[in-house]
C-alpha cells in the first residue's frame, strides 16, 4: 500500500506563493507517475499539474505559468509551488501518484490551500 502525505498548505493573500510537498512511501522513480489535483467547494476534483517518471509536466490552463510541479526521485517527494495566487485557486490540494505498472492510482489526504485578503 503506498502512502502519500501533504504539508504546506494554508492561507495566503491574493499574489502570494505556497509550496506544497508530498512524501510517497514508496520509491517513486520508475513507475510513478506524480502531481497534484484539487478541489474546490461545490466543485468537482480537477487536475493541477502532473509530472511523468521522465519529468515531463501537464498543467492546468489555469495554472500555466504560475504554478510549478517538480520531483525529488531520490526523497520520493514531489513538489507544487504556487506563485501568483488568485481567490480562485482556494481547493483542498491532494497529491496523487499513479503507478505505471498496475495501473493502481493512490491519493493523499488532502492539504488546505485558502487565498484571501
């Protein structure tokens, strides 16, 4: 069973940035694939941006250019910073991880991001 724990997240003032980090149980770095999806209230959960085992990136269109997913493949950790954030972008933040192999998706608890003066 792999375990994926979130930490980073909390509130912020409109423009500000965040990093978000989830620690995978498990070494990630042959069949992983990582990122983070979110979900705001009354909303259905969406992708944020997701990053291959070669490290290459899907992004939302409403995140392009602000936000900025990354993998430590040797912590099994993998990374969102969040700049310029927007009211919009208030969701919970959950990690996700895909395992290439089984075809198996796994899910972290879940991070609280807030954007508000």
């Amino acid at each position: 069973q792999v375990q994926l724990v979130e930490s980073g997240g909390g509130l912020v003032q409109p423009g500000g940035s965040l990093r978000l980090s989830c620690a995978a149980s498990v070494s990630i770095s042959s069949v992983y694939r990582m990122g983070w999806f979110r979900q705001a209230p009354g909303k259905p959960r969406e992708l944020a941006a997701t990053s291959t085992t070669s490290g290459t990136t899907v992004y939302a269109d409403s995140v392009k250019g602000r936000f900025t997913v990354s993998r430590d493949n040797a912590k099994n950790t993998v990374y969102l910073q969040m700049n310029s954030l927007k009211p919009e972008d208030t969701a919970i933040y959950y990690c996700w991880a895909f395992n290439a192999l089984y075809k198996k998706d796994y899910w972290g608890q879940g991070t609280q991001v807030t954007v508000s003066s």
